[in-house]
C-alpha cells in the first residue's frame, strides 16, 4: 500500500515525499506497538479475572481486525490506478 500511495502522490503532484510518507508509516507503527501493550495492561488491570484474559486474548483483537478490516475497504489504489494520470 505504501509504495502505490508514493507513486500516486508522485504522478499527481510531481513531487517526491518517499520520506515523509515513510516517516508517517514509521510513527503510527511505532505508536501501535507503545499502545498495544498498555491497553493489554489496562484490560488486564480491571481485575476482572479469567473475562480479562479473554478480553485480552480474543475479544479485543477480533473486534480491531473487524475495524481493520472496515477500514480497508475504502481503499480503492491498486497498482494500475496508482501509476494513470491525473
């Protein structure tokens, strides 16, 4: 996905913004590595016993690759629509 969103901002713009691109891509998956530990240990610090595990373990990541997965539908860029003309 990131090499087609390059190439599309390239062939609309003109410019070359590989570093910034890759520089956004970097933060968030460094921000998601930080917060997936941290909402682990809030969920499991709710006391909730054996539901926390499962909330932990099953629950809470299904529900983020059903988002995931919304949130991936909308993306229409392809190789071939990445590299037409404005």
């Amino acid at each position: 996905m990131l090499p087609d969103a390059i190439a599309w901002d390239a062939c609309n713009t003109g410019l070359r913004r590989e570093g910034a691109y890759s520089a956004v891509y970097s933060a968030v998956e460094q921000a998601a590595a930080a917060l997936g530990p941290l909402a682990l240990g809030l969920v499991l610090s709710l006391d909730a016993g054996p539901r926390g595990i499962v909330l932990a373990a099953a629950l809470i990541p299904a529900a983020a690759s059903a988002l995931s997965a919304l949130l991936l539908a909308g993306y229409t860029l392809d190789e071939r629509r990445s590299m037409e003309e404005p």
